[in-house]
C-alpha cells in the first residue's frame, strides 16, 4: 500500500447492515445447500457416488464465495479437507494442485512486485512519466499519462496495490488543484477529481489483464486450459491477445472519462512543476532500485524468450523445446524472486530480506491452490462431464460465438458480486464442461470467462480497487454505477471480438 497505510474506506450504516446479513444468509444457507445436493436422488447413471459427494462440497464452498461469509483463502481449503474427509479422492491427489508449478508464478511474481514496491521503483515510473514536457500543464494529458502509468504498473504489480499506490499520487495532484489558496484561479471542476478518481481503480484492473502475472484470474484461467483441455499458452501467447485488449479498453476508458468528467479549463498552471519536484524528490536511483529492475528484466526476458523462439525458429525447433520444458513461467519467477536475495540492496543488504518477502498475499496463492483443487476432481471424478452434459441439454447455444459472449457476460456479472478469483474458479471449469459437452471447442470460451471475471466496475464491492477509491468521497456511486456499466459492456465487446479473432493463433 501506499506509504504502508491502508486507506481508509469509510461504511455507512446500510453497508455495515448489508455486510452482516450477507455473511449471516451464507454461514446459514451453505450447510443446506450441501445437505440438499448430498440427500438429492440424482438419476444420472453417470454421476459416480463420488461425483455426487463432491457437487455438495462445490455448492456449499460456491455460496461461501459468493456470500464472502468465510475469508476466501479459508472457504477453498476448507473445501479440499472435506473432499479428503467424504472420500472424494485420497489427501495425495486433492492436494497435489498446490504444488503445480503456476503456485509458484505466483509466488515469484508476488516477491518482485513486493521489491518494485519497497524500493519506490513504480513511484519513480510514475513521475517520471508524467513529469514528461509532453505531458505538461495540460488536465487531458495529464489524465492520460497518469491512467497509462496505472495501466502498466498494474500488467506486473497487483491491481489492489497499484491502486492504492496511484491513488496516493492522484490525491496529491487533487489536493494541489483544490487547494484554496489558488483553486479560484485555476477553476478546475469538481468532476475532474472524479475522472481521476475512477481512472486510478478502472485503468488498474484492466492493465491487469495485459499478462499472465497481471492480475489472479488470469493464472488460476491458465490452469484450468492447461489441466482440463492439455492446452499450454506461454506468457508470449498470452499477451497476444491481453495487450490489445488493454490498449483498446484503456484508450476507450480515456476518452469517455475525458468527455464526461472534463477538467473545464485548458491548462494548470503550477501542476508541472509540482509533478516536476514531486520526480526529484525521489533523489537519485539507489542500488536497491538498480538490482530490483534488473531481476525484474531478467524474469520478463524468461518469461517472453519461449514466444519469440517460436516466432524465429518455429515451435518444433530443439531451442524452443528447451526453454518450454526446463524453463516454464513459474521457475522464471523463482529465479527473478531469488536474484532479489542475491544482488545489493539498503543498507550493505539484499535488494529484499526474507522478512520483507513474506509480506506477499498468501491468502490468494491458497485460493489458488483450493479452487484449482476442486476444479481437478470435477474432472477426475466425471462431475465436470455430468454437469456439462446437464446444462447442454437446456442451455441455448448458438455455436461458437455464442457460447463465448455467454462466458464472458455470465463471468462479469458473477465477478460485480464477488471477487475476480471466485468470479474465475466458479466460471471456468464450469464453462470447460459446458463447451465440451455441447462438442464446441473449450479454449476460447475458457479463455472469455478469465478475462470476464477482471470486469465488473460497477459497485464499490465488485472489486478491492473500486473500494479504495470510493473511499476518497470524490466519487458519488452514481457514476461509479454509470461509468462502470459503460466499461463493462464495451470491455465484453472488446474480449469476445479479440479472442474470437486471435485464438486460432493459439491453435495453429
């Protein structure tokens, strides 16, 4: 977080109301509804009584996730130990998921975000782009610059903190034009505050969509296609479509956030200058800093080295094999996280020390692990084949296409209730199973709903950065209603026509 304090997000009284009811309704309704599939005489001669423990276990953990009546991390393990307890499988394969190498993505990914954080690296970043002459006096350019930088800190750096980290920056800015000693003169509307306020929560989720490590439902979408389908799909490969869709939604955002939430004057006198010391202030780069960029790029070089193999030499040469089997993303990460250990830091240390490293958020690498967890059994034990074939037979679909917006629509909608991570372990294994019963290809619909689950813009709940910034009191949740539906509906627009358009690359 910014300055390692939390901001604070102020509750009204009818949240706080509505918080207690909605983990009351899903402490209560949860032992029912596993009690009521467990008894449910089920007909299908396909359903193995194992399968049938395990429905119960998913729709019991399914509404502890939708309700957040149980942490998160806490509702996906405990959902593992009852698959152990009922018998679903032995300990050794419902926990086997927790040791797939994408955990360990995770894991690396998390302690060098932790380091770019520590060291200031994403502030000097920051500044130092919209300190640009370009960018100058200007609110538009401003606005631009500063969404952008968000955008791309948050292709590497988890949404949540990118969000708080920009925001620390934008209220800086905020607090700068209204100040009262010159807010007259400058005659900045109240709405540009706005602007920059949803720009800082909105610009962050979508950059996380621009590689695999950007954002949770991105790794845990990667390993459903790679466990259900046998599908792997480099960081490379996934770039290919994630980066255009950021650069799309991220201009489209711009501009509409620049239309409605306008600044209503043309320049800013004094605000670069004030970008300009707040850049000095930074003082020259440390060595801490210097290590931490070089692990950083040493880790993105292993990363993309598979993909541009592939482009040069083709997916069949030795060296491109090479790279795919002894070097895959999650060993990359390791190797970045532990450079961090090894080159210089502060203080005649490490660039970071291992208390500082375990400051990353385990809560979601054990989210990871319980719902990939129970997304593996649904396929071991034939629930995932029962389920599709039930929902094939009453579910309209209208080929390809079709079942591709239906993912990415229905994974939104579930993701404006509940966090991304859930969003995506709920969505696609079921999505997977849908597709391959209804005999169309799985990739592009998995593909849709892993994108799906990082929209939902609408409501301060529908994502950790829409609250941050909800808390600052620049945003009536009118317009974050507004604003927010107007994103989700050209975001679904912009993923199912880039992944129809782009996935037969991924099969070629």
């Amino acid at each position: 977080m910014a300055g390692d304090v939390e901001p604070l997000i102020p509750v009204t009284d009818f949240e706080r109301r509505f918080e207690r009811a909605r983990v009351g309704i899903g402490l209560a309704l949860a032992p029912i509804v596993f009690v009521a599939i467990l008894l449910y005489p089920f007909s299908s001669p396909d359903l193995r009584p194992e399968a049938h423990r395990l429905a119960a276990v998913m729709g019991a953990v399914v509404t502890l996730w939708i309700t957040e009546a149980l942490p998160l991390p806490v509702t996906a393990l405990l959902g593992a130990s009852a698959c152990t307890l009922l018998r679903v499988a032995d300990a050794k394969t419902v926990f086997a998921p927790f040791a797939d190498q994408l955990m360990f993505l995770f894991v690396g990914s998390f302690i060098l975000a932790r380091a770019i954080f520590l060291h200031g690296l994403d502030k000097r970043l920051a500044f130092g782009v919209m300190s640009l002459a370009w960018v100058g006096a200007r609110p538009a350019r401003i606005l631009l610059a500063y969404g952008a930088v968000t955008a791309c800190i948050s292709a590497w750096i988890s949404n949540t903190a990118t969000t708080a980290m920009m925001m620390a920056i934008g209220l800086s800015i905020l607090h700068f034009l209204f100040d009262p000693q010159h807010a007259r003169a400058l005659g900045v509307s109240r709405g540009y505050a706005t602007g920059m306020m949803l720009m800082t929560s909105f610009a962050a989720s979508i950059g996380g969509l621009a590689t695999p490590v950007g954002t949770a439902p991105n790794v845990i979408g990667l390993g459903f296609i790679r466990k259900f389908l046998g599908v792997e799909i480099s960081f490379f490969e996934w770039m290919i479509i994630g980066v255009p869709v950021v650069v799309i939604l991220y201009l489209y955002l711009f501009v509409y956030m620049n239309w409605f939430c306008p600044a209503g004057v043309r320049e800013l006198a004094g605000s670069g200058e004030l970008l300009e010391k707040q850049r000095d202030s930074l003082g020259p780069w440390t060595a801490g800093q210097i290590s931490t960029l070089v692990a950083f790029l040493i880790t993105v070089a292993l990363w993309i080295a598979p993909g541009v193999v592939a482009l040069t030499a083709g997916e069949e040469s030795p060296t491109y094999k090479l790279f795919r089997e002894s070097c895959p993303e999650g060993v990359a990460a390791l190797i970045g996280a532990a450079l961090l250990f090894l080159l210089p830091g502060k203080s005649s240390g490490r660039a970071i020390t291992w208390p500082e490293a375990v400051q990353i958020d385990w809560g979601v690498v054990l989210l990871y692990g319980g719902g990939f967890a129970l997304g593996e059994l649904t396929r071991i034990t034939g629930l995932a084949d029962a389920v599709g074939k039930g929902l094939a037979g009453w579910i309209p679909l209208s080929g390809d296409l079709g079942l591709l917006l239906a993912s990415t629509v229905v994974a939104a909608l579930v993701s404006e209730t509940t966090s991304n991570t859930a969003s995506a372990n709920i969505v696609v294994p079921l999505v997977i199973s849908l597709a391959q019963a209804a005999g169309v290809d799985p990739l592009a619909p998995a593909l849709g709903a892993t994108f799906g689950a990082s929209l939902g813009f609408m409501l301060p709940v529908s994502t950790p950065c829409n609250a941050i910034v909800y808390g600052t009191g620049y945003i009536p949740l009118s317009r974050m209603i507004r604003y927010g539906l107007l994103l989700d509906v050209v975001g679904v627009a912009v993923i199912v026509t880039l992944i129809h358009a782009l996935v037969p690359l991924l099969r070629s």
